[in-house]
C-alpha cells in the first residue's frame, strides 16, 4: 500500500481503490479531479549529486505536497518520479488552487531550502476533472497528458533561452 521511500500510498494500492472511487462518485454525483506530477530534472540531480540526494529530493517534494492538500485527498507515489494526487469532490477551480498552493510551497522551499542540497525542486504538473465514472480513466489520461505537455513546454522554453544567450 505504502512506497517505502516517501511514505506516500503507491500505485498498486491506487489501483485497489480507483474502482471504489468511481462507484462513489457515480452514486453521489461528486467530482474528482486528478493532479499529475514529474518531478524535473530527478535524473540530472541523481547523476550529478547522487541517489541519496535524489532521494531526499523525492521525499522533501512528497512531504510538501502532502501539506497543501486537503486531508480528504489521497496522494500517491505513481511512478519513480511521478505523484498523483486523486481530489475527492473538487472541481477545476479547486484543483488549481491546490496547484498554485503547492507551486508556491515549492517556491519558498526553493528560498528556502535549496542551497542545503544543492539543487532546486521543480515538477510538470497537469490536472483533469472528471463527472463521471465512465470516464475516470480517461480523466486520468487526460492529467497525464496534460503534464507531459508542460514539461516538454518547459524544455522547450529552456532550449529558446539558451538559444537567445548563444545569439547575444
């Protein structure tokens, strides 16, 4: 149920539960929304200042998103750098101020926090609302097309930077 290094639920106890979740909102007629997270640059900061590091990392983005979230919300470690957070009867407008709370969380521990590691924390984020729990899954795809999109949008903006100094 538990990812051993953050202490966030894991994918496979989502899994035992998205069913659940679906027949709720289906019964109740609430939405869900879902939050699709990548952590930027996890491979860069592990190749170059080490897996503990990257673990820290791992587990100081868990504990911040853990504390911008409602406590009716259910956060997961999805993948090795990927969170998912299901948000139980929160609409788009719930959902992204739960993501401006959380950027601006990761903000302030940047200020903060970052010089203690030696690296900043970033994340793709996308987000999806679903009515429906015929759709769920798709919602879900949704989200995480949707932060694939910021994050190739991100690099994308990152190489025209680069680009734009190298002109100058």
């Amino acid at each position: 149920m538990k990812d051993q290094l953050t202490g966030l639920y894991n994918r496979h106890f989502f899994n035992e539960i998205i069913e659940r979740e679906a027949n709720r909102i289906e019964r109740t007629g609430e939405v869900i929304s879902f939050i699709m997270m990548d952590m930027d640059d996890l491979k860069y900061i592990n190749d170059n200042l080490g897996h503990l590091t990257g673990d820290k990392i791992l587990i100081e983005g868990a504990r911040l998103l853990c504390q911008n979230v409602r406590k009716a919300d259910i956060v997961f470690r999805f993948g090795g750098d990927e969170f998912l957070v299901l948000l139980v009867n929160a609409d788009c407008d719930d959902t992204e101020y739960m993501i401006r709370r959380f950027i601006n969380a990761v903000d302030t521990w940047n200020k903060d926090r970052a010089g203690e590691y030696g690296c900043k924390m970033s994340f793709s984020i996308g987000c999806s609302t679903c009515k429906s729990c015929s759709a769920i899954l798709k919602t879900l795809n949704e989200a995480d097309e949707r932060m694939y999109r910021n994050k190739k949008a991100k690099k994308e903006s990152a190489l025209f930077q680069k680009q734009s100094a190298h002109l100058n």
